[in-house]
C-alpha cells in the first residue's frame, strides 16, 4: 500500500527530490548488499557513506529522506529502499 500513496504523495510535495548524487549512492549500495547477502538483507542510511564525516551536506540529506520524509526505522530491508528511491526516481536508474 506505502508504496502505491508513494506517487501520489510526491504530486502533493510530501517529499523532496534527492539529489542524483545521493540517489546513485543508496542504489548501488542497495545492490551491492542485496548481491553479497541476498533480499532479507537490512541496512541504515549509515551504510552508505564512509566512517569519516567527509561530505556532512550528503549524509544530512539523507538522514532526513530516511528519517523525516519516510520515518523508516533504523535497519530496513535494503530491496525496501531500493524501491522507495526508484519510485521517486526517473525510470532509468536501476
């Protein structure tokens, strides 16, 4: 159903648009996972970026994407974001 109201909430301007930088980086991470520990595997935004602090502006971006647009939880299933970035994504990014 969350995923249906996704469209819809973007015409109503519930969300931000990411920027293609970060939604190239939750992508390729989501698939690196998903290809190393199959669909069950769970991450967090933290999982995208490097243990240094090197690009603040990014990582703030998307802790509020993931936090305060989608109030995911901590650890989801990286096909779940995966999707969730699709569907707020131009259709030629897989």
């Amino acid at each position: 159903m969350f995923c249906q109201l996704v469209p819809f909430m973007l015409i109503l301007g519930k969300f931000k648009n990411m920027r293609k930088e970060l939604r190239e980086i939750f992508i390729h991470g989501c698939n690196e996972k998903i290809a190393k520990k199959g669909d069950s595997v769970g991450l967090s935004f933290y999982a995208f970026f490097k243990n240094k602090n090197d690009n603040p502006e990014l990582l703030m971006e998307a802790a509020d994407w993931w936090i305060m647009q989608h109030k995911l939880d901590h650890f989801e299933k990286a096909v779940k974001i995966k999707a969730l970035v699709l569907s707020e994504s131009s259709p030629n990014l897989t």
